[in-house]
C-alpha cells in the first residue's frame, strides 16, 4: 500500500525526503559504482551525477551492460508543453544531452500537448499544441542534435504511438490506473487513457529500429509512476523493460514547492528577459537568517535554499567552488543578499545566451520533427513483436 506522497506526475514538492520517497516508490539509489559505470563509458564525470542531482534509477546498469554488449539503445524524455519552459525542466534534458552526445543515442522526445490540454481547465488544445512548438525551441536551443534527435507531438504524431497504446491499454485495469495516479469518479476519460501513451514511447524505439531497443529514461522523480507499470507489462508485450534514471526536483523561488509552471512568480522561464529573471533571483526565498546580525551569529541553511540548490543543480561546474560556498553560508560569512547578487549575473548572462540561441532554433523545428525522418510503424512490421 502506498503512503502519500507529494510527488507524482500532476503534483510536487521540492524539499521532499527524496530517501523516503524511493522506498515508496520502490526505486533505487543510485550507487558510487554505478556512477562510475556510467561515467566511465561516457569517458567524462557530470556534475549532476557526482552532485546525486541524479540520484535515484530503475535498472541503469542492466541498460549500461546492454550498451555495453552492442545492443540496440535509446533515450527516452518529454515535456507536457502547459506554458513556458522553467529552468527545471530543462535540467534532465541538459544532462539527456550529454547522454546523448557521449553515448550517441537516439533521443525520443514527446510533447504531450494532449495531457496538458485534458489536465489544465483552462488551456485549450490549440494554445498546447502551440507550446509544443514554443518548448521545442528550448529543446534546440540546449544543442540537441537534429540527426538523433526526434520529437513526437501527440495531436499530430499519434499514429507512431496508436497501436503501441492500445496493447497497452488492453493489459491495464481502471483499478491500477485509479491507484497509481489517484484518479476520481470525476477525472475526464482522457486524462484516464493518456498514460498508456507517455508509455507508448518507451516502446516506439523497438518498433522503428525493427529490432529489440534497450530505452533509458532521463526525468524527474514525478514521473516515475508511468514507468513502473510500463515496466511490469513491457515483456509481456515482446519489449525490452525501459530504463530509468531519475533527477530531484529543482526548488521554486518561493518558501516551499517545486519550480512549477503553476507558481510564475517562482519560477524562471527561459523567456523572461535577462533582467526580470535576476529580479526573481533577487527576490528568492532562501535559507538565510531575518537579519544580516543573525546571518553573522547563526550562519543559513543551504539544505533548505532555494538559492543555494540553484548553484547546486545548475549554476555552478565547480565542485570547490560550491562547497566553500555552502560552508560560507553555514558559518555565516556568506550573506543572502551578496549570494543573490551573484546567482542574478549568472542567471542573466545565461538568459541572454540561451535566448540567442532560441531565436536561431526558430527556423530549425522541422528537422527534429519525428515524422520528417521515421515512416509510422506498421501493424505488419513487427520484427520483434509476437
Ligand atoms: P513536465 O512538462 O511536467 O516536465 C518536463 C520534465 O521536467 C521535469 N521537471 C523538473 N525537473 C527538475 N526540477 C523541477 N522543478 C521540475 N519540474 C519538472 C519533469 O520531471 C520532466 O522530466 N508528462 C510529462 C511529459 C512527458 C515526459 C515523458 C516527461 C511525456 N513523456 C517522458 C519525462 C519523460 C510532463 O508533463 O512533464
């Protein structure tokens, strides 16, 4: 029996007992050793992984092993195009990147304007399908390769998923669906089948490559639900068990709660102007004492920070760098004020690049569109399928 947790796909905490929750959730930490496995076959450390910002997985050795032997592999990743993109979600898909580049993996990328357009009241399907597009230029813009690189939208894509889905669906029951996502007599049907199409993928790589497809899947914690029933029907559909390795969540700017498309104010897009971005910064909740006298005595709580996990997750490479910093705040010579001051220049500078390089992805969409590359899978091409 599941406790409650806050984390799942439609809702998330940020400062979550993350420990906690993969007993819940029944995953696992992801260990030195397998941190060196990965590492050694990328040929490079990543901060994510030597920070446990990646921290927890279901069977990334089993899929390193396989990569290892020369079996067919993928990556796996999404995004449900609600609004603007935030800076947490482009955290997994800043390390998918580096998968991808040192890996050379395919990467399938969904935009579930469906889910988003079923699960938000008020957003209508022509303004997600739109955001779809608006966040594949984020995708673009982190430097994807359009080669390997092929983005699915549901409304328009659904024929590479539709067979896949309905085997799916075939293999589960309301009752699973109701107790793993928590659905009601009044959720909307469609938000109670769209599930089997966020799995759907796991399986399309097998499909379109014609042989057996080992996926891995870089993504939050909150979505881990899909894969643990994808997993448990996966062979008895003549599909390889998808792999996950699963990132925490990136802390909103607020007291409490994850980066969320739901709390703008908390949030930084990647299309706020440079300055409004740092303003955000500026205005950020953090670990800090009321006053700078009691920063001094008591020292902050860079566990608790926003701030603080900002340069953690994302905005700081160097690993010395960052401890003097948490120590500085701890003993309080660090104050919130000056800590701020430099993550808002970072920010800035970031929002202005990264803005460049969006514009320029403006005309390069079509080319990491699925169907510019894949022809849909036939019922009749199933090689591995029985
Ligand atoms: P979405 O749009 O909610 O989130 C996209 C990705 O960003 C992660 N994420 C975060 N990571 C760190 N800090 C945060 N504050 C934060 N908020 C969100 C999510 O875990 C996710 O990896 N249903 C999905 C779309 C989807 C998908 C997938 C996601 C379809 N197929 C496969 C991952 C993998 C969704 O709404 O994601």
């Amino acid at each position: 029996m599941e406790e409650s947790v806050q984390v799942g796909p439609w809702a998330a905490e940020a400062f979550v007992d993350y420990e906690k929750l993969l007993k819940v959730f029944g995953a696992k930490p992801l260990t030195d050793s397998e941190v060196r496995y990965l590492e050694r076959i990328a040929g490079e450390s990543h901060a994510m992984l030597r920070r446990r910002v990646f921290y927890s997985h279901r069977d990334l050795d089993v899929f390193l092993s396989k990569y290892e032997t020369g079996y067919r592999c993928a990556l796996y990743t999404g995004r449900g195009p609600s609004g603007s993109t935030h800076l947490g979600h482009i955290l997994p898909w800043i390390f998918t990147r580096w998968l991808q580049e040192k890996l050379g993996l395919d990467l399938f990328f969904q935009m579930t304007d469906d889910e988003k357009f079923l699960h938000e009241e008020k957003l209508d399907l022509l303004e997600s399908n739109s955001f779809a597009y608006e966040n594949s230029l984020d995708l673009i813009a982190l430097g994807f390769d359009y080669r390997k690189t092929h983005i699915i939208i549901d409304t328009e894509d659904i024929g590479y998923l539709y067979p896949i889905a309905v085997r799916i669906a075939k293999k589960l029951t309301y009752s699973t669906q109701r107790a793993t996502f928590g659905f009601v007599d009044s959720t909307n049907v469609g938000l109670i089948f769209y599930p089997v199409l966020q799995m759907a993928v796991s399986f399309l790589p097998t499909e379109l490559f014609g042989e057996e497809t080992y996926v891995l899947i870089p993504a939050g914690i909150d979505q881990d639900p899909y894969w643990r029933i994808a997993r448990d029907i996966a062979q008895g559909l003549g599909y390889p068990k998808p792999s996950q390795v699963h990132n925490k969540l990136l802390p909103g700017l607020g007291p409490e709660g994850k980066m969320s498309s739901s709390k703008p104010e908390t949030a930084v897009y990647t299309t706020d102007p440079p300055d409004v971005g740092a303003q955000k910064i500026m205005r950020a909740f953090t670990g800090g004492q009321p006053t700078i006298e009691l920063q001094k005595k008591l020292g902050g709580n860079p566990d608790r920070c926003s701030v603080y996990k900002m340069y953690e997750m994302l905005f700081e490479d160097s690993d010395a760098m960052l401890q003097e910093r948490y120590w500085s705040c701890r003993t309080g010579s660090l104050i919130c004020g000056d800590c701020k001051a430099e993550l808002a220049s970072r920010v800035r500078k970031f929002l202005k690049e990264f803005q460049e390089k969006r514009e320029k992805a403006r005309d390069q969409v079509d080319m990491y569109l699925i169907r510019s590359k894949f022809d849909k899978p036939s019922l009749r091409s199933r090689t591995v399928l029985r």
